[in-house]
C-alpha cells in the first residue's frame, strides 16, 4: 500500500455542530461545536452516558432534527437532502403495525422499487437465517420485544445504503442470538464496504465491532477518547480473551470513569439522548 495515499473520504461529517433542546436560552445544549467524521467504509461505535448526545448525533445524521448551528454531511448530502440518505434503526423498532413480517422486512426494497416479489424474497431469505421465517406471515403484535428488534435490524439492514446508523440494535437481545447478529453485522459490513456508526452500552460489543470506538461525555457531549481498534478482522469470540482486546477495554473505561470490572455495563437506559 502506498503510505501517502490520501485518506479515504468522510462519508458521515459532523462539523462545529451545536442543537439545543430546549431554546436559545438552554444553558446546557446536547452539543455545542462537536465535530466528529467516519470514513467511507469504517465501522465507528459511540459509547457514553446518558445525555451525552449519542441518539442526537444519529439523529442529526439521519435528518430527522436539524442543527442549531454547524453543519452535518452524509455521503455527500446535507440539509434536507440527509433524509433517506442512510438507513436508520432507532432503539424503538418503529415497525408497521398493520403489514405482515416479510413486507416490513421488505419495506425498503419496495420503496427504492424492487418488484414486490423479489423484495418478499429477499426478505426471507434474510428471515430463515436468524429462524423468524415461521413468523413471516404475522403481525408485529405477534413478536416479543428481542424478535421485533431482530426484524427492525433486518429491515434496516436490507435498505442496502451505503451508510447504516444504529441506535443500541442488539440491546433486547439474548446472549446467543446478539452474538450470532454481531457476527453476520461485521461480516455483511464489510462485504458491502458500508460505513457504520453504531452507538452502544456495551463496551465489548463496540471493541469487537469498531475499527474505532468515540467515548463521548459531558453535557454538552465532547469526545474524551478517539481510539482506534487495531485488532485483525474477521474477528472471532476468542479475540475478546486476548490480552490487547483487555488492554482496549482497559482504556475505554478509564475514559468513562468507572473500573473495567462489569462484562457489560449499561450506561443509560432505553430512552437516554
């Protein structure tokens, strides 16, 4: 590789961002001048408190709330223009109601205009790999809350966007079925050569994922540790036993402030910022 190549470019750019929730007069806005960017093809993770900003930066990105001030760039769009730019999974599935499994898996195949039968294809295949193709026909009232969350994934996943934004996607999962998803993640991720931000609680979940983990803190939210993850992919459970993958972990929660005790410590609850 020639070592001066340039850069690959930012496919997510947060510039001298500022939002305010609460009016020009809050004291304390979530971010004020946070600049943060991910290179086109990187896998990013966001760890941190509650009210940090972590959800409002995905937000921001995905254009469902604007800034107050700075500027916010998604594979080259920015304004109005961010809507629909990246796929998005929210901590809340935000699933249809009223379609059946398959077509909310399917959902954004059919907008981009896949034929309707190819788009319920692709959706099951996607299904019979995590066992939800037994559930294809039903209702989302139908699932618990960890097979909900499995199908807003896959929804999310199958919008086939160059860049993906999710918001704890493994969170209401079981121990097994989070680690199965996080290894099909990484994998399909890098065959698709897309740009990930993941914002999480779990502190391994981010160094096993991540080429880079953002430690943010504070209100407003500020990076107090960029940490770059330089552990050889694909990466496998056992690399989490391994003396480097401590030494990251190690970091991680000194820039948090807490002991590295806990396998997983959650930071904040479902609804935090």
């Amino acid at each position: 590789m020639d070592a001066t190549a340039a850069p690959a470019p930012a496919a997510l750019a947060l510039d001298r961002v500022t939002k305010r929730f609460g009016g020009p007069g809050d004291p304390r806005p979530v971010l004020d001048g946070l600049s943060l960017t991910v290179s086109a093809g990187a896998f990013c993770a966001i760890v941190g408190p509650s009210g940090a900003g972590k959800t409002t930066i995905l937000d921001l990105l995905a254009g469902l709330t604007r800034p107050d001030g700075g500027e916010v760039r998604v594979l080259g769009r920015n304004g109005a223009g961010l809507l629909g730019a990246a796929g998005y999974m929210p901590q809340r599935d935000a699933l249809l109601p009223w379609r059946r499994v398959v077509d909310n898996v399917a959902l954004p195949l059919r907008v981009a205009g896949v034929p309707a039968a190819k788009a319920r294809e692709r959706a099951l295949t996607l299904l019979r790999r995590f066992d939800l193709d037994a559930y294809a026909l039903a209702r989302p009232a139908a699932l618990s809350g960890g097979m909900r969350q499995r199908v807003a994934f896959l929804r999310t996943v199958l919008s086939g966007r160059g860049a993906l934004l999710l918001d704890e996607p493994f969170g209401a999962l079981d121990a097994l079925t989070r680690a199965d998803l996080q290894d099909w993640l990484q994998d399909a991720a890098a065959q698709a050569g897309q740009t990930v931000l993941l914002v999480t609680h779990d502190v391994d979940e981010a160094l096993y994922l991540a080429d880079r983990v953002v430690v943010l803190a504070g209100r407003p939210g500020r990076v107090v540790l960029d940490l770059p993850v330089p552990l050889a992919r694909p990466r496998r459970r056992e690399i989490t036993l391994s003396p480097p993958f401590t030494a990251l972990k190690g970091r991680v929660y000194a820039a948090l402030g807490v002991g590295a005790g806990p396998h997983r410590l959650r930071l904040e609850g479902p609804a935090g910022a």
